[in-house]
C-alpha cells in the first residue's frame, strides 16, 4: 500500500511548445504607435518643463505653470529625466566584491 500523495500535474504546455496566447512575431502594436504619434506632439513642451524644474532654463510664457522645482530631490529627478531622454538609461554596473582582482573576475566569466 503506497501512502505517497498523489503527483500533481504541471500545468501549461509542455516544455518548448507554444499554445495561444501572446502576438505573433512582426506583428505591430498598432495601439502603441498611435499612442506615441499623440505623445509625440507633447514632447517638446514635456522636456521643457522638465529643463525649467531642473534650473537649468529660466520659466517660459508658454508655459507658465511650470516653475524651478523647490525640492533638490525633484530638481536631480527632472534632470535624470533629461539626461536618460537624451543619452538613454545607464547600464548596470557589474556586481563584484572588493578584494576580488580584475583577473578573477575575468576567469569567473570564462575569459
């Protein structure tokens, strides 16, 4: 007499098969495009009023709503904002304890 619980069934496809679900590759976001041809036209006011809370331009009559922020913390986030608009978001600097050398990093990642 086996008292072993029953084996419980995986659920999904099995490994390496695709069911339903998702878009098909090289299909377009047709939702997404007309999203950023909307966007679009608010971008060069949005990174404006970015440039003016950061304190890096002096307030414009177009807009002008938007004022040099009082908070340092939201001033470095509009300049953030700027800076990854304009050169892209950094990338992530490679985790690594102190006393390990240049080396053993090197031979860790297969050299």
């Amino acid at each position: 007499m086996n008292d072993a619980p029953p084996l419980k069934k995986k659920r999904g496809p099995p490994k390496g098969v695709r069911y339903g679900g998702g878009s098909r590759k090289g299909i377009p976001n047709k939702v997404g495009r007309e999203d950023r041809l909307i966007a679009r036209k608010y971008g060069p006011d949005a990174l404006l009023a970015l440039a003016v809370q950061a304190g890096l331009t002096k307030p414009l009559k177009r807009l002008p709503d938007i004022k040099l922020a009082q908070a340092e913390s939201v001033q470095q986030g509009a300049a953030r904002e700027l800076l990854d608009r304009a050169y892209g978001k950094p990338s992530q600097p490679m985790e690594h304890t102190v006393d390990e050398t240049f080396e053993a990093i090197l031979d860790r990642l297969g050299r």
